[in-house]
C-alpha cells in the first residue's frame, strides 16, 4: 500500500506541474497559482507520509463520511500539521543545518504567499484581476492575458520541486534502505512498484 500512495501522489504532483506550466503559458496565472498551492499541499503530505508511518495512516484511512472526514483531516491533516512533520523530517536530514533552516522558511514563504490568491482575501483576488504587462503596466486578464508574473508563479513551484524531491530522495535513501542498492541500478529505480 505505501508503494501505491507514492505512486498516486508522484503521479498527481507531475500532473499537477504540468498543468501549472500551461496555464502560465495560456495567461492564467492566478489559476496557476491555486495549483501550485495544492502542489505544495500534496508534496507536504508525500513527503509527511514517507517519514512517519503515523501519518501515512491517518492519511489512508481517513473516514469516507464528510463530517467524519473533515474532523479527520483538521485533527490528523490539516496543511499546518503536515507542514510540522515536514520540518521534522527535514531536521532528521543528515547534514541538517543553516542552510537547510534557510529552505525551512522557503516552505512557508511559498506557503503563505500562494494562499492570498486561494483564499477569499480582497488584495489577493484583486491582484489576480489583473496581468502585469512587460511595461509595468496592469491589465484586465479577462480570458486568459500572459503576465510577467508568471515567471514568480514558476519560481514557487520549481522551488517546491526541488525541497520536494531533495527531501524525498533523503527519505528514501537514508529512511528506507534504497542505499543499499548500487547507483543506476534498475533494481532501485522500482522497488516502489514492486514491492508489495
């Protein structure tokens, strides 16, 4: 089961980048940005679910009804939750240090920038009316209108790419044994799948 939940979240995080990407391409980058929001969201929770074996559970058996669920998730995990258990897992790193702590802040810089265009707050509704022109200059972005803020957008999720996959990889390799596997070996590039 750990196998297929990596899967399905490795799966919806690609799935999700490349969305982001073109829709960035397309002049929607407020829309974008909503993604990259729920890409951080599920990298936090691979990320969560492959350092600690108690998250992982409350994650695949999280109950089916809605309120049931929606306690669940509020109690076991919310965002801010799985944020803490990822920067647990971060401190467990080896070679965990100021540098490390720096990226620590990356997460909730993203984190709290991407949600003032999530939520109901005025500011960020209003700045994702408009496109911001090469000139400087703001206009509607009514049906989709490039912005050079899209370049920020891409910013956001390919720093999240790179924490996500960085600390994945530690937690694969060091966590859960894909060290003993010889570099570029394809036995260690499908333990996932096969194993089960």
């Amino acid at each position: 089961m750990p196998d297929t939940v990596l899967f399905v979240l490795a799966t919806n995080l690609t799935n999700c980048a490349a969305s982001v990407r073109r829709l960035c391409c397309a002049g929607f980058d407020s829309q974008a940005r909503h993604l990259v929001r729920l890409f951080s969201e599920l990298a936090d929770t691979m990320i969560a679910i492959a350092d600690d074996y108690e998250h992982f559970r409350n994650y695949v058996a999280a109950p089916q009804q809605d309120l049931e669920h929606h306690w669940h998730w509020r109690n076991h995990l919310n965002p801010t939750i799985t944020r803490k258990r990822v920067f647990a897992a971060m401190e467990k790193m080896p070679g965990y240090d100021e540098t490390l702590k720096e990226w620590t802040g990356r997460f909730d810089e993203n984190y709290r920038w991407l949600s003032a265009f999530s939520h109901a707050r005025w500011i960020g509704q209003a700045v994702s009316a408009y496109s911001r022109q090469p000139s400087g200059l703001m206009r509607p972005s009514l049906f989709g209108v490039h912005s050079t803020d899209s370049s920020v957008t891409l910013a956001k999720l390919g720093t999240h790419m790179f924490l996500t996959v960085s600390m994945l990889r530690s937690l694969l390799f060091n966590r859960h044994g894909w060290d003993k596997f010889p570099a570029g070996s394809r036995q260690a590039e499908w333990i996932l799948v096969e194993r089960q």
